[in-house]
C-alpha cells in the first residue's frame, strides 16, 4: 500500500490550514504571534471579519479571571487601563455615545458587573468543592501553591481580603474560592465583592482614559507606548506578590 511522505502531509495539512484561515476571513491569524496572547492591547483591537468585538473579550476575561480561575495568565489591570485608552472605541461596538465621560463610566460599569459575576461564580465553585481543591494535583490551570497563599491572605485580613485582592493578580483568581471554601456569610460577601469590583474597574478605567488625554496634550501618545505602560503596571501589580513570595519567615528562636 502506497503510503505518502510525512513531510508531504505536513506540507498538505499546512496549506489546506492557511487556504481555510482565508476562505473564514480571520485576518488576525494571518501574522498571528502567540506572543500576543499576553498582551492586552491584541484583545482590545481584536476584530473578526470586519467586526469589532474587543468589548466582549475584555469583558470575558474580567469575568474569567475569578469565574474561571485563569487569571493567573490572563491581563488583568493593564487590560482595563488600555481599555480606559480605548473607551471611546470599545462602546463604539455597542452605541454611539458623543459624551466622553458616559463613554468611560458605561465601559467601568460594565466591566465592573462582569467582576462581580465573576467573584459569585468563584464563590459558589468554592462552597461546592470544599476542600478538594487543596487535595487536587497541579495542573497549567491550577496551582495550588497560589490557593494556600490566598487563603492565608484571607485569614490575615478576612472580608477586607476580596477588596485587597481584586488589585493583585494570582490573589483576586482564588480569593472568592476561599471564601466559598470557608463559607464567608454571603452577604458580607456580596458587599466586598461589589466594592471592590467597582472600585478595581473605575479606578484602572478612569486613570487609563484621562491620563492618556493629559499626556496627549504634552504631545506625547500613550498609544505609541503600549509596551513601556504594560511594563510599567505589571511591575506595579505584581510588586506586593513577588514581596510575599521572597519574603522570608524569620527563624524560630530555639
């Protein structure tokens, strides 16, 4: 039986691959970098056939980064500064709002919703599972070390942990399972999780937006310096994190 090469049907495979990705219209997966995967500002501008739809993803990932327990990859604060950038374009895919500040404050309530479902679906998966999570096996998903963190943060400053959280990456993904886990009265839940919610989405949004309105009457477009920002706010998000996780616990007087 005749039997085709394998460089020939990798050849094959790859042609009928980039043919398809023609006929589909995905012009984003033409020079797609898996790279880009990581940064915000490919989500935001993400468009399929013509159609805007970085709206959508920048709400998916707020709510997966604690409804689906992914945030540990996921961009998070740089994201909705970028997204504060790009206010105007982003609500541009659902309606035509001339004011400037209702374009930033629907995007922030927006957002803001989508954390607060995100946080209650955390929760309720917490209340469920119990403690199965701390006998589970790592996985790329889940990572148990970042679950015994959180839940020490959580003991260390109980509700006010949901409120701390939602400003660190790693923290704000396990924080509501935690408190599922250990069951935190719902409605003292639902209180911090609203609170910080919003104030995690205003304050990244608001800042984004007008700080890029500030700089450009400087002459100096925050857009052109997409890179030096994700640096800069990842360093910033991340500083309290990487403190904990060198920090070490002084020795045990014998």
């Amino acid at each position: 039986m005749f039997k085709i090469p394998h460089f020939i049907a990798v050849k094959v495979n790859y042609c009928y691959f980039h043919e398809l990705i023609q006929i589909t219209n995905f012009p984003f997966m033409n020079n797609f970098d898996w790279t880009q995967l990581i940064n915000p500002e490919f989500y935001i501008t993400l468009s399929v056939g013509g159609f805007q739809i970085g709206l959508y993803i920048v709400l998916f990932i707020v709510f997966a980064e604690t409804g689906l327990f992914a945030g540990f990859f996921l961009p998070g604060d740089s994201l909705l500064f970028l997204a504060g950038i790009y206010s105007r374009d982003l609500i541009e895919n659902v309606a035509l709002i001339p004011n400037d500040f209702l374009n930033v404050f629907l995007l922030s309530t927006a957002v803001a919703v989508m954390g607060v479902l995100g946080n209650m679906t955390g929760y309720w998966f917490g209340a469920k599972s119990g403690y199965y999570l701390f006998r589970k096996e790592d996985s790329f998903w889940f990572k148990k070390k970042y679950l015994l963190q959180s839940k020490d943060f959580f003991e260390k400053y109980g509700g006010k942990a949901i409120i701390y959280a939602r400003f660190l990456p790693i923290f704000r993904t396990f924080a509501p399972i935690v408190a599922g886990i250990v069951s935190m009265d719902k409605k003292k839940f639902m209180f911090y999780n609203v609170v910080s919610s919003f104030l995690w989405s205003f304050i990244l949004i608001f800042a984004g937006h007008y700080l890029y309105g500030i700089f450009l009457k400087q002459g100096i477009d925050l857009k052109k310096h997409i890179e030096y920002i994700i640096i800069i706010i990842v360093i910033i998000s991340t500083f309290p994190v990487l403190v904990k996780l060198l920090k070490k616990r002084p020795s045990e007087k014998i």
